[in-house]
C-alpha cells in the first residue's frame, strides 16, 4: 500500500505510466503527479485519479528540456507539499522519430534523443529531485523503467543500449542516494500500450513480429499494465524497504531462457 506517499510519475498519459499513477491512487497514494508532454492524455489520467478521491495534477513537461525537468520537480513538489516517489517511466524508441532504424542507418540525432529523453533526464530529474527526497521522511525512492531490451541484445539500435544505461544508472543512483533513498529499476518485456502498438505495426512482418514479442515469454502473450503497475507499487511501498539497487524483470519468463514458442 502507498498510504501518505506523494508520487511524481514521468510518461504518464499512456501505457504503463498511466497504469501505474492511477494504481499508485487505488493503493491509497497521498498526491499524484502526471507529468508528460501529451497535456490532454496526462490531464486525463489525473482526472481519473480525482474521481477516486486523490489529489492530483498533469504537468506538461519535455523530458529532453533540462529547465522544464526541473520545473517539474517544483510543480510535483508544490502540489503534494513535498515528494516521497520519483517514477521515471517515460522512455521512446528512435522508431518515434525516425523510419531509419537500422544499426547502420540511424541518424546521429536521433540517438541523441532517445539517449536525452530514456537516459539523461532520468539523471537530471532524480538529482533536481533529491533534496525533495532527502527531506520527506515517508521512505523515499525512485523507480526507473529499464527494460529486457537493455539485458540482451535486441533488434534496435539506440534504444537497447540506452536501457543498458538505465539499468547502471540505477545502481550508481542507489549508491549515491544510500541510505536514505532507495533506488531500484523494473525491466517490462513486451507489454500491450501503444508503444509496442507501434513497434508491431512498424514491422514489415506482423506475424513475425508478433511471435518474437510474446512468442518469447515462458508466459507466451503481452503483460499488460496492470501488471507492470502492481510490482512498481510495490518497489515504491514501505513493504519494499529493504530493496535498493535492485533491477526486476518482469518479463513472463523471457530472460530466464532462448526459446521461442511456436
Ligand atoms: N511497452 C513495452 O513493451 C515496453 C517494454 C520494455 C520497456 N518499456 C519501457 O516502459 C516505459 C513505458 O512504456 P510504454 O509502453 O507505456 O510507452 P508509451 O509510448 O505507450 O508511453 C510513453 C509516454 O511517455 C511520454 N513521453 C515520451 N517522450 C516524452 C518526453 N520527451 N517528454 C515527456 N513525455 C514523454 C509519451 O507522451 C507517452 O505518454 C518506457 O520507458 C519504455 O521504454 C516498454
């Protein structure tokens, strides 16, 4: 349960974010914050929010903005009156900006982007957020989304390693942070939101495709949401308390094997 906590969560307009905000509500969070730069999507999910009888914001924010970060933390911690849980869940593939994916093909900028929004904003919004962190005395931490992309290789070029990157990040963060905040990163393998939505239909064979993402979990179909959102509360609830440094897959059983259903 996240009774008293005030949680800021990034990317939450859609998908897993949204999930996990309106879990972190149905768990009994004090104050929710909804940022993403989709204002209408994240003023939606903090409406949903309120009609469960939690407080809640949308902040409009571009995570590849250092300044909007960090004025994001400030709104976060205006409307909660302080920040006890810092879920960076926002993340993109170059797909998002570019049909050139390939190894040799990417174009320069576009891995500088997904290395700005997946890896360093999660920097700078953690570091912005610490002193808020340091002071709320409600068992703070903060939570990364990594993903098994950043575990094994996989068929992208930017996103996986930024993932590699997030999954360090999080142990460099848990050791700077220690003791009094904790740190740990969820690696989702294919989930149903719009993101894997359109990684399959960006590929020129969907069944293919479709086998490779779900074919691979021992639990052969997509996680959902709901069930990303449920282990993320709990990495951020006092029931977690002793766990810091930590990187969880949840994954249906990808990493625990090289096979592929049929
Ligand atoms: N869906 C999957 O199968 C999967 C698998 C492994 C890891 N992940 C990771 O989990 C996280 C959530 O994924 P999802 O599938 O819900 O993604 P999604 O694309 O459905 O949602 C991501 C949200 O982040 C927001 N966002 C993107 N760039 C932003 C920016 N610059 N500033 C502010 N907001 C921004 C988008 O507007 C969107 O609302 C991501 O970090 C993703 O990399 C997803």
């Amino acid at each position: 349960m996240l009774d008293g906590k005030r949680i800021l969560v990034t990317g939450a307009a859609q998908g897993m974010g949204r999930e996990i905000a309106i879990e972190a509500a149905r768990q009994g969070a004090e104050y929710v914050s909804v940022a993403d730069r989709n204002l209408d999507g994240a003023k939606e999910a903090a409406d949903e929010i309120e009609k469960l009888g939690i407080g809640a914001q949308a902040i409009d924010v571009d995570l590849a903005n250092s300044d909007e970060i960090r004025a994001m933390i400030e709104q976060a911690v205006a409307g909660g009156g302080g920040l006890d849980t810092l879920i960076n869940n926002a993340g993109v593939m170059e797909g998002a900006f570019t049909a050139d994916t390939s190894f040799e093909d990417l174009p320069e900028d576009v891995w500088d982007k997904v290395f700005d929004i997946n890896v360093k904003s999660i920097w700078l919004a953690t570091k912005f957020a610490a002193p808020h962190l340091r002071a709320s005395g409600r068992g703070p931490s903060v939570i990364n989304a990594a993903s098994v992309a950043g575990m094994v290789g996989y068929v992208s070029t930017a996103y996986p390693a930024s993932k590699a990157a997030v999954i360090q990040l999080t142990r460099t963060t848990a050791v700077a942070l220690s003791p009094e905040i904790r740190c740990n990163a969820f690696c989702p393998g294919s989930i149903a939101t719009p993101m894997s939505d359109a990684f399959l239909a960006s590929a020129p064979d969907y069944d293919a495709q479709l086998q490779r993402m779900t074919g691979a979990h021992l639990i052969p179909r997509f996680g959902t949401s709901g069930e990303i959102a449920k282990v993320v509360a709990f990495l951020a609830s006092d029931a977690a308390s002793f766990l810091t440094g930590v990187i969880l897959p949840i994954d249906g059983g990808t990493t625990a094997w090289r096979g592929l259903r049929n």
